[in-house]
C-alpha cells in the first residue's frame, strides 16, 4: 500500500502543509503503509525545500527509514518505512538522497 501526498492545492499554506505532512507520515506508522509519495511539484524548488526540511526534523526522521528524490521527477519525493523485521518496506528503482 502507498499513500499518496498532493501538496499542489495548498502549495502557499505554510500551516496546511505542515499538518498535511505531519497527518501522512502519522497515517504511514499507523497503517504500516511501505511507502509515501509526496508531491511537491516542479515549480521553483522552495515547497520540495520546505517537505525536506520538515522531513529532517529529529522527530519525523526517526519515523522513517529514508527519502527518496524520484530520478525520473523532480516534483515527486518517496519516504521510505522499515517494516518490523527492519526490512525497507517501500522497495523501488528510484534515485537515492
């Protein structure tokens, strides 16, 4: 199962896209849900810098296993869970970060 992210509705919404990202990645843990796809968008880079930096928030950072940036999309990011046998959940060809 993947969960997908779409932040190009609220891409000025400083508070709706922290929530946003906060309420996926819970939603991740809870289900224990391999793999998420958050969509920034192409556009000038500052949203994809803003999910970046909330993902590297100590607290966010020890949910996940790692991020992906999408090799073939600029505007698409994948966030990696380990399952509980700490394998990679989220298995994929994708660029590494």
């Amino acid at each position: 199962m993947k969960l997908v992210l779409d932040l190009h509705d609220i891409f000025n919404k400083g508070r709706d896209i922290d929530r946003a990202l906060r309420e996926i990645i819970d939603r991740a843990v809870e289900t224990n849900a391999p793999l998420v796809e958050i969509i920034p968008g192409k556009g000038s880079g500052a949203l994809k810098k803003k999910v970046l930096r909330f993902l590297e928030q100590k607290e966010i950072k020890a949910l996940y296993h790692r991020v992906d940036k999408d090799s073939d999309n600029f505007g698409r990011l994948f966030v990696r869970f380990k399952t509980s046998s700490g394998q990679d959940r989220g298995k994929g060809k994708r660029g590494r970060r």
